[in-house]
C-alpha cells in the first residue's frame, strides 16, 4: 500500500533531455509537459498519495524522473549512480528530501564502479528484478544486493537487451500478472507469472502503474487498455506523450513509497 510520492516538476531544459527516440521523435512542449506532470500529481492524490512535488531543476534537464536517482522501500532507500554525466548529479538533489522520509541508518549509496538507474529495477513482492542495461552494471546490481538482503529483501538480474531500462519492457501489475515485450515474455526469470504480450506498436504502453489497485494506463494504446480492464483493474488514463519524447513514462516520474 503505497501512501507517499515524491515527484519532480519538468524544468524548462527539459527540451534537452537524453532520448534515443525509441518510443517517438520530437522535442518536448514545455508547457504541455507541465500540464501533463500536473495531471500525473492529481492522479497520484486522488488514489491517496500525499505527493512531495519538487521544483523543477534547470541543471538537469532530465530530472523530473526523479524514480532514476533513487530506489526507495518500505525498510531503506538507495541513492543510485547514473553513469550519464548529465544525470549523475541528481542523486545529490534527491537526498535532501529522502532523508525527510529516512533516518540516515536506512539510507546506501550505489558506489562507483557500480552504476544503476531506478528504471532498471522492478520489485515483486519481497524480490527485486534488477536490469543488467547500459545504466546499471553488474557490480551496481551486487551492492544492491549486498543491501536489500540487510532488510529481508531478495534480487536477480535480468539482461535488458532491447533499450533503456528493465521497466520498458516488464511491467509488473499485481496479482502475479506481468506485461511484457515479446522479448521479456521469454526472459526464464518471468516463466511462472501470467504474461501478457503487448504488441510493437504498444511497447511504451508496458510502462503502466498499479497504485494501490488501480492502474495508470499512458494515453493512447487501446489494446494494452484492454489487456488491463479485462484483467479487472480499475484504470485511469494519462497522458504522458512530451515525456514520451525523451524516454519517459509513468513510472519514471514518481518515487512511490
């Protein structure tokens, strides 16, 4: 039961935020973006989140992704390493506001040479899938693991060979269901969930959010809409398309906790 978030406002440099243009092209509307992370937040209190809505930071065009620096959980947080310069430096941003919500005994430190992104990480219940990609290496992946386990946590990797971060491509929602790209589908790590294969023309869709029972869905994708109500979950809908243009989705733009 999530009952805190910690969002980010776009900044105005958002327009120079890394992309490789893989789920669409074009540079972001800075402020349609602000409408749309407006929206994301109200979402967010309506399903009962009490929301810690941080400026934006012109320093960091990418830094409204505030789920990459840090990987928070009921027991401890973890501060990251991006191993992109431009993005490093948010992990230094974030910290003030973790530790409003930590003591400093449960907060670690992803120490270089390790390298990893929050996207690359997805939890299951008491397990952490951990992505293997070109932002969290495997000695990032270890000290992760070094960590949780002090808490009663587990962890695996998994290879992320097909884009940026493991939660492109695996999403997981609940109730022992996963969607899926056609990759990840046959990922063993994931052979005993009921997976659900989201078509090419839907990938960035995968990237949906179970908040306490309901699922946010990005605009746009009919048949991963589908996919989900038919599973039960009561969905809302939201629009996500400028953070789409620098590789952003739902989950991204929330540390849930």
């Amino acid at each position: 039961m999530f009952t805190k978030a910690i969002t980010r406002k776009p900044c105005r440099a958002l327009v120079d935020g890394i992309t490789t243009a893989m789920f669409g092209e074009g540079t972001p509307d800075y402020n349609k973006a602000i409408e749309q992370h407006a929206q994301y937040v109200a979402v967010l209190e309506e399903l009962g989140l009490e929301v810690t809505d941080l400026e934006g930071d012109e320093r960091y065009p990418d830094s409204c992704f505030v789920e990459d620096p840090a990987v928070v959980m009921e027991h401890c947080a973890i501060i990251t390493n991006s191993p992109k310069d431009s993005r490093n430096g948010e992990k230094f941003e974030i910290l003030d506001t973790i530790q409003k919500f930590y003591d400093d005994s449960q907060i670690f430190f992803i120490e270089a040479p390790g390298t990893m992104e929050g996207g690359d990480v997805m939890k299951v219940g008491n397990h952490f899938y951990i992505g293997q990609s070109d932002r969290t290496n495997a000695e990032g992946a270890r000290q992760f693991n070094d960590i949780v386990t002090q808490f009663g946590y587990t962890s695996s990797t998994v290879p992320v060979t097909e884009g940026l971060h493991l939660k492109d491509f695996v999403i997981y929602l609940e109730n022992n269901n996963m969607l899926v790209s056609p990759v990840m589908n046959e990922e063993p790590s994931f052979k005993d969930f009921n997976r659900f294969v989201v078509e090419a023309d839907e990938l960035y869709a995968i990237n949906s959010m179970n908040i306490n029972g309901t699922v946010l869905v990005p605009e746009g994708y009919p048949k991963t809409l589908k996919i989900i109500e038919d599973l039960g979950y009561p969905v809302k809908v939201v629009s996500t398309d400028e953070f789409r243009k620098i590789d952003g989705s739902l989950t991204c733009l929330s540390l849930r906790f």
